[in-house]
C-alpha cells in the first residue's frame, strides 16, 4: 500500500495470478484513475519508489508506467515524475465505455465457447439487471 | 558511461573447470542477479571482477576502466559482500572496524554503527563465534559503510533467516539509486530475484542467457499435459522436458503458438526457479 495525499493508492501483487506484475499494476492504477480515486494532475510515486515498496523490479514498474502513458492515463514530465494525465469528462466516459465494451466481447466470446445463444445470452443480462 | 560493470570475452582455465567467453552488462541504476547450479562458475567470475584471480583472456571494466589497472580507486568504490570471515576469526567487531577502515577514503564510522546495531551484531564475540547469518551481515555493514556506489555480493542470502531476508531486499532497495549498481549471485533462487532487474544465468561454466528479467518471464511458460499430447512439432517446442508416469513438464519459449495451437495444455507464468531448473536439465540433455 503506497500512502499517497491522504488517499490510500492500492497496489496488491498476486505472485499466482496469471497477469504479468506490470499487468496487475496497469489495471490497478487505471481503475484508481477511472473510479476517481486518483485525481486528475495528481502525482504517482516515483518509478524507483513504487518499486521499493512493491519489492519488485524498476522495469516492471517502468514498463507499467510506460503503458499506462501509451493509454493516456499518465503524463511523465522530465525531471518531475508522472502525474495522473487531465483529461475531460467526456473523453473518460468514452474511454470507460472502450473498456467497458471490451468486458461485453469477452462475455460474448466465452458465451460463444459454451454455445450459448444469443436469446439465452439476452436472458442472463436481464436477469443480472435486475438482480445486482 | 552507462554500463557500471562491462564483461566481455572473459576466459579462465582450470583443470577439469574453464569459463567460457563470459559477456554481460550490467546498466548503471539496476540490479542483476547472477544465477546458476553450484559449480557453474559464479564465484570464479565475481572472484576476477574483484581482481582476485588473474584471468586468461577478455575484458573487464568497472565504473569504465580497466579492473586491474586502476584496481584500487575501483574497489573503494565497491562494497564487497563475500564470506570473508576467515580472515577475522580471531578478532571482534571494534578489531575489524580498526583493520578494515582504513581501507577506504570515504569510511563513514557513523554509518558501521548504525548497521552494527540495526543488524544486533555482538560486539565483544570474536568472529570465529559468529553463525553464519552473523557473519554475513558484518561483510554486508562493511560493504554499505564506505559510501560504495557497486555492491557486488557472492551468495549473499547463504545463511540469513528468512526474516533478515526480507530486510535485506529493504536495504539493497534504499541503497540504490539511478548512479548505482548491484550484482549478486546465487545457487538458490531466492527472495532477492524479486527486486533484480536483470539476471544472467550461468551453467557449466558459460552464459545461457542475460536479459532483464522483465523478458526473460513474459518469454519463457511451464507447459504441462498428458503424455499423448506430446508429438514431433510439440516436442521441438519444449526445453527440459520431463515426461512423468501421469504427463509432461517443460519450459517453453514459444508460449503463444503453444496456447494457440494446443488448448488442451497448461502453460503458467514461471519462477526463475522454473526458468533455471529446465535449462540446466535441457543442458544436461545434449551433453
């Protein structure tokens, strides 16, 4: 746990899961980012000191900053470190719809595995509506 | 000058045992782990790093000079963590401190007695009395007490309970910083591989590979299945294979067409525990 302005930014590594480390990092952080949790403009540990408390690699940690820029979730400011990256409202909307999307295909494509239909599939989503 | 420590070409003979064309880099600002089975020529290498043995061919370059030409400004700028207690048996800790300080231009005494309590050193004990985690730690607060900016430390976790370990990664950790470097080595694979940033890994005398560890993990998976699974194309596929009476283990590089082409098979994310377990058997397999 990385105690940061008052917030507390989560970062737990699973040593079993499947997930690469800088993987587990990139979606953690992106959900803190996406969740507002982490503000826009705030600043995340330094490459070096998520790595110290991590007890991880620095190119582990650097690689998932490296993806988390390539996202647009992060800016890296030379000299400054990285900062959560401004970004409208709308933008964020679009971006969490993209991942939101993506979650759908996956359950599409597991459905698909399992020969589910599409009527079934349909079913299942309304029923979850209304239950969750 | 990036790199902190340039291997190139490094050769030494033995009878019965030679190194073979040792290359590797190590960046300035990581941490490498040096890693191999017991024999693998580990300590022989660390030992003509530090200019202890004289070496039969290649190049070294520490801090970008010659290791032997300009050995003494080197290692003031090195802390060497070995097990070195032989030549302290008779004395105690204020002993070394008296014997060893002066070895150095930038001794920090405060810095010695900081460790020497952090780490609940004896005092009055001679060394010779120390147990082997004891000793360790004193080679490890010598070489953190001279404002070192390479650590190069030989099996430096031999020894240390599972506790001080854990520390261990703490203090390497705080040490280092974008001007430093770590080598170290090990036979075990050890909580140390979490915080290495590349790992060259040594067998029978030669590098098998050196990369940062980063690669090394997303290249190579465990594959696991039933023994009617394996066939020609498979088997080309597999490195270490070990066939039980219930199935198959093995390392494999080729990850992704496994995964797409035999869905039936288990591939996992592997240790470095895995990684060298497989090659050193692969190895065994072509002699």
């Amino acid at each position: 746990m990385y105690k940061h302005r008052g917030y507390f930014m989560n970062i737990i590594i699973s040593n079993s899961s499947v997930e690469a480390i800088y993987v587990q990092i990139v979606h953690q952080i992106r959900k803190q980012i996406l969740t507002g949790d982490l503000y826009e403009g705030e600043a995340l540990p330094s490459i070096r000191s998520l790595a110290r408390e991590l007890q991880i690699s620095v190119i582990t940690t650097k690689h998932a900053y490296e993806e988390l820029e390539r996202e647009g979730m992060i800016e890296t400011v030379r000299g400054k470190g990285s900062f959560v990256a401004r970004q409208n409202k709308e933008l964020l909307r679009e971006k969490r719809r993209n991942i939101l999307e993506g979650k759908l295909a996956d359950v599409i494509q597991e459905a698909r595995l399992l020969k589910i239909t599409r009527k079934e599939l349909q079913e299942m989503l309304d029923v979850l509506l209304e239950e969750v | 000058m990036d790199n902190i420590i340039e291997v190139k070409g490094l050769k030494k003979k033995y009878e019965g045992f030679s190194l073979q064309d040792i290359s590797f880099n190590l960046k300035k600002g990581y941490i490498m782990g040096f890693i191999g089975p017991n024999g693998a020529g580990k300590t022989t290498t660390i030992k003509l790093l530090m200019n202890l043995l004289k070496k039969d061919g290649g190049e070294i370059k520490i801090f970008g000079q010659d290791n032997v030409r300009y050995e003494k400004s080197i290692k003031d700028r090195i802390g060497f963590v070995y097990d070195n207690s032989e030549f302290y048996d008779e004395l105690n800790i204020r002993d070394v401190k008296r014997f060893v300080a002066p070895l150095y231009s930038r001794w920090d005494n405060k810095a010695f007695e900081e460790y020497i309590k952090t780490f609940n050193l004896p005092v009055k004990k001679k060394v010779k009395d120390f147990s082997k985690g004891m000793k360790m730690k004193l080679s490890l607060a010598l070489a953190l007490s001279h404002h070192a900016e390479l650590l190069i430390m030989d099996e430096p976790t031999s020894g240390l309970d599972p506790v001080f370990r854990q520390e261990f990664l703490d203090i390497i950790q705080d040490f280092m910083d974008e001007s430093k470097g770590v080598l170290f080595s090990s036979h075990i694979t050890s909580d140390l591989d979490k915080i290495a940033d590349y790992v060259t890994f040594i067998n029978n005398g030669s590098i098998v590979l050196t990369s940062s560890k980063e690669e090394v993990m997303e290249k190579y998976g465990v594959v696991k299945g039933g023994k009617d699974d394996i066939n020609d194309d498979l088997r080309q596929k597999l490195i270490g294979l070990h066939e039980g009476k219930f199935g198959f283990e093995a390392l494999t590089s080729d990850v992704d067409s496994i995964r797409t082409r035999y869905k039936n098979l288990v591939v996992e994310r592997p240790t470095m525990e895995d990684i060298m377990l497989y090659l050193v058997r692969e190895g065994k397999g072509n002699v």
